[in-house]
C-alpha cells in the first residue's frame, strides 16, 4: 500500500515537473523592448501590438520564439555541442562551405540557393506594389529605386558545399525579380555581376564574421550603384565618393564562445568634417504611423552637400549606413519596410526627393510571406 503511494507521487511530481518543463519558459517570457542577440547576430522580433489582421498575427509566433525563457541558454548549449561532436555549424544557423567560408543554413536559404524556393506569385505581389510606388512617385517627378541586398551564396556560390546541388533549368530569386522589374520599367539595383566582379580583386562579404550581409567593401559597391542610378534621374543628387571615409579595418567577433567566429573585417569611417554636423533624431517615433516596434529614424544635417530630403524604407543590409547618406542629403528618413502601407503618408509628410526601397534577398523565404497587403497598396 505505501508502495503504492510512493509510487503514485513520484508520478505525480514527474508530471509536476514535466509539465514545468514545457509552459515555465512560456511563462518566463523576456518582454525587454528591444534584445539584440550577439549570439544569432540578429534583433529579437519586438511586440508588434495588438492588432487582428493575418499580417501582424504572424509576428505573434516570432515574438513567442524569441522571447521564450532559457532560449539563448539553449542555444548555446546545441551549437557548441554540435561543433564539439561533428566540427560543424548547428544546422540550423550556419555551417562551414569550401575553403572555410561560412554560409547561413537555414532551410529557406539552402531552398533560395538551389533556386527551389522561387515563388512567383510572392515576387509578382511585390513588383506590383514597386511598380504602383514607381508610378505615383513618377507624376510628382520623385526617382524611385528599388535595391535588392544579396545573399552571400548569390555572389560567392561557388563556395558553397559541392552537395548542394543548384537546379539551373529555374529562375533564382533574383534572377526572376530582376526580370519581372524590367518589364514594369522599375528603376532598381540588384547588383549580382558587380558584386562577383569585385570579388575577383577584393572580399566584398566576409568569410565567418556576419555571413547573412555584405562588408563595408561591398555596401560601398551597391550604394555607389544606388546613387549612380538615382543621379540618372536626377543629376543633382551629390557623388558618393570614398575619399569622405577613412577605409580601416578592424577584429570582429560574434559571440559563438568555443567557434571560431573572429575576423579581420573592412570599416569605412566618415572623416570628421563631413560627419561631424550629422544630428540623430528619433522623435519621429511619436509622430508618424508605423507598425510596433519597427524602427524611423531622421538624420539632419546642415553642412550636407545639398539640401535634399531622401527617404529610404529599409530591411537590414543598410542598418549602420547612415553615414553613406548623410553628408550627402540634409535629411535622411530611414524606416522599416514592414510601413510600406503608409509610403503614401511618408512621402506628403516628408516631402522627399528621392525614394529607396531595400529588400534583402532573404526576405523572399521569411518574413515577406507576411505582407499579405503589397499587392493591394493604391494611391491617390
């Protein structure tokens, strides 16, 4: 009989603690406004408020997973037990290609790359908000570019493992957008052949360190291309020039503990006299529409080489690059592209002279199947 009861609680406080297990880290859930993660080299999803339409509903899910107890504690344990047994990357987040580059491994990634991720009907929804953005913008004589920033595997694909085979009779990504742009006449930069150009004399994304953007080297690459083709449109708009920036490089680490995750990266630094009058201001935040916890941010500079306003809606490959903007336009307007929705409001409250709109690559196999209304933005 007290066997029996004996046996009964030890089941019971099993369940107890099994049970524990499962919801305390749903319970325990880290609720910080903004968690920059050194060790997934990314920004935590933040709250994005409480709305009820399918495209904040999926934030929901992102901001549970990021924010669950123990989840970095977690993390670490995996990755570094995995690079203990196997000498690899955890699957999931990165792993090693040829020579000792450093690739993202992620399942969409590894899709985008074998060009079996391509979705048309996803890459036809946001031609058709650019082209209708391009069109608005071109009555009131405002250049519109779109920019495209690359995965690594896109320009340096040949240092990919050799046992992840590409399917050539289909359109990558970009190969797909670029065309489908062409044909609405939407001015963009998508720079694959200049990129792999450059690569032939320079490291333009660095071997280990931040695998998923390009380097300095390469951002002044694409900017440059960026500004060449705005200045197309209108001629005014100041050169974007190297001989503003001091070029260094310096020793780069993420936080990986036991993998090795260290290098040497490029660093481009303003020189003081064109840096120097650039003003950060992020009142902005209280005053124009957006959708929780994305960020505006205005950049005010009076000594800039003109008086033009640009507004950029941006994704994460031109996060820190403000410098490439500001001593060049008096007002830089930078904005999460999840407000696409209220371009229409930024731009007659803004009363900019060029717009950009960034997308990185990867975007296409996460986060932009969230955008359920690109397709139905109009304008007046």
């Amino acid at each position: 009989m007290n066997n029996s009861k004996t046996e009964k609680m030890v089941n019971f406080i099993f369940v107890l603690v099994f049970v524990g297990m499962i919801f305390l880290p749903f319970c325990l859930l880290d609720t910080t406004e903004i968690i920059d993660s050194s060790l997934e080299n990314r920004r935590m999803t933040m709250w994005p408020g409480w709305h009820f339409n399918q495209e904040i509903n999926a934030w929901y899910g992102h901001y549970v997973e990021d924010r669950v107890a123990f989840r970095e504690t977690a993390v670490r344990f995996y990755m570094d037990a995995t690079y203990a047994v196997f000498g690899e990357f955890s699957e999931d987040l990165h792993m090693y290609g040829k020579d000792g580059e450093v690739f993202p491994a992620d399942d969409g990634y590894i899709r985008a790359y074998q060009h079996l991720a391509t979705d048309e009907e996803l890459i036809d929804s946001l031609v058709t908000y650019l082209d209708r953005t391009n069109q608005y913008l071109e009555k009131q004589g405002i250049p519109f570019v779109f920019l495209a920033g690359l995965d690594k595997k896109t320009v340096y694909g040949e240092e990919m493992p050799d046992y992840i085979h590409v399917d050539t009779t289909k359109e990558s990504i970009m190969e797909m957008l670029a065309r489908k742009l062409t044909e609405k006449q939407v001015p963009y930069v998508i720079p694959v052949q200049e990129l792999r150009d450059a690569k032939q004399v320079e490291r333009v994304y660095n071997q280990k360190y931040d695998s998923a953007h390009w380097n300095a080297r390469g951002a002044m690459i694409g900017l440059r291309l960026l500004n060449e083709k705005v200045r197309e449109m209108d001629p005014d708009v100041p050169l974007l020039t190297e001989d503003v920036f001091t070029a260094s490089s310096e020793e780069k680490t993420l936080e990986f503990i036991s993998l090795p995750i260290t290098e040497q990266v490029p660093v481009y630094m303003l020189k003081s006299e064109y840096g120097d009058s650039i003003l950060a201001d992020g009142s902005l935040l209280d005053v124009l529409p957006h959708v929780a916890g994305t960020g505006i941010q205005h950049y005010l500079n009076e000594n800039a080489l003109s008086d033009k306003t640009i507004l950029i809606l941006q994704d994460s490959f031109l996060d820190g690059k403000q410098d490439f903007f500001a001593y060049r336009y008096q007002n830089v307007y930078m904005i999460s592209r999840q407000n696409y929705e209220s371009m229409q409001y930024y731009v007659e409250t803004l009363k900019p002279d060029v717009v950009v709109f960034e997308n990185a690559e990867r975007a296409f196999v996460d986060d932009l199947y969230a955008y359920t209304n690109l397709a139905n933005v109009t304008y007046e």
